[in-house]
C-alpha cells in the first residue's frame, strides 16, 4: 500500500516538474529586439522601439519580446526606420501605436508591402501617414480605422475591383488591396449599338470585372471616331 501511494506521488512530482518546465520554455528570451534602439518601461510592461539597427530588409514586428524572464508588449516610436531600407513589413498582433504617428513610416520610400492588419488607428488624428510609402504595391488594411479620411500613397484595388484612394472608413476586418494594372482580359465593357445622326455619339456603358458590375463613380470614359459611320471606340 505504502509503495502504490509512494509511485503516485512520484508521478505528481513528475507531472509537476513537467508543466514548471512548460513555463520556463513559454518564457524563453527573444532577440528580435536587439536590431532596434529601445527603452523598456518595467512597470507597464513595454518595450518602444526606435531606431531600427539590422540589415534585413523584410521584417515583422511581434507584438511582445521577453527579456530577462519578463514580457513585454510593443509599441512603436517615432520613426524607427529612418534609415532602413525596408522593401516589406508587417506587424504581430498587439503591437501599440504610438500617440503621434505622423513620422510613423518616414524613411520607407522603397516600401512594397504593408501589412497593417492588426492595427487599430480608429483614435489616431493623423491622415497622411502613408504618404511616404509610394513605392508600395501590397497593402492589407487595418481592422479597426474609425471615421477619417486616411489617404492612400495611390489609388489601390481590392479583389473586385473596387478602387480605394483612402483607407476603407469604419471597417472591421482587414483587407487587401494592391496597386494596378488591372488585366483587362477580366473586365468587359458593352454600349447599344447606335444611329448615325452626323453628331458625337455617347451612349451608356456598363462595365463589370470578373462578373461584378462596376458603379459609374469608380470609373471614366472617352470616346473618340464617334461621328462618322463606322466603330467609335470607348476607352474606360
């Protein structure tokens, strides 16, 4: 009886020993941020970063480092790719804005692609934060983005065609969106056949792509050889 109590304690000690050696593991120390200048506030928490340091030119941003057994949430200062020469960046989730988010992306002018689906910029006041990117091509908005006009470097595309020259307002999910060329062989483009009258003829157009029909704000038209009997062509 002694020696059946004796192997079930051996096991809860064991048992024990495993999950104390889980934690340990689940605060196992991160690197990432030593490419970045950084100020640790050990009462919130937090860790900013600033000046980013490293020579990788695609880079995610996790929403937590643990230094020294302890963990930290992420916030951005201001700027802290200055000097970098970044081509892709994305953020993990929990990563904290900064109050001022103006300088946010200065120094990203070779930026391609942004992934900013974490983000919450539904409190921010700045609204040309993505100004400096206007090499970028690949865009995945944020989740939260509240009522402001946020303007885009471009005019971007979500999956249907949908053009955006800001940020989608009051969105709750993120989306992608990616600078043209539109392939053409997706879009048609049909007008009624029309009478010669000796003047301009413009007739009605309707456009769709990939089988949904675009609304007349999203896009522009110009005729041309649309006099004379014959094919006018309309270019959208």
């Amino acid at each position: 009886m002694k020696l059946f109590t004796m192997k079930k304690l051996l096991f809860a000690m064991l048992l024990l020993c495993m999950a104390f050696g889980q934690r340990v593991d689940a605060q196992e120390a991160t690197t990432w941020q030593d490419d970045y200048q950084y100020e640790l506030d050990k009462d919130n928490k937090q860790i900013t970063i600033y000046e980013y340091t490293g020579e990788d030119s695609s880079l995610e941003v996790p929403g937590t480092a643990v230094i020294d057994d302890e963990e930290y949430t992420t916030k951005l200062g201001e700027h802290p790719w200055k000097d970098a020469e970044l081509t892709s960046l994305s953020f993990g989730k929990g990563v904290q804005l900064a109050e001022d988010i103006s300088g946010l992306f200065e120094g990203c002018e070779k930026l391609d692609t942004l992934d900013l689906r974490y983000f919450d910029i539904s409190e921010i006041t700045c609204t040309d934060f993505l100004d400096p990117c206007q090499a970028l091509s690949r865009l995945w908005t944020p989740k939260r983005t509240g009522e402001k006009k946020i303007k885009l470097p471009a005019v971007f595309y979500d999956e249907s065609v949908r053009a955006y020259a800001y940020l989608p307002q009051e969105a709750y999910r993120s989306i992608f969106l990616e600078k043209g060329p539109i392939d053409a062989s997706d879009a048609e483009v049909e007008a009624p056949p029309q009478v010669y009258t000796g003047h301009a003829l413009t007739p009605p157009v309707t456009v769709t792509f990939k089988g949904r029909k675009i609304p007349e704000s999203e896009y522009m038209i110009t005729y041309s050889d649309n006099v004379d009997i014959g094919t006018a062509i309309i270019m959208v």
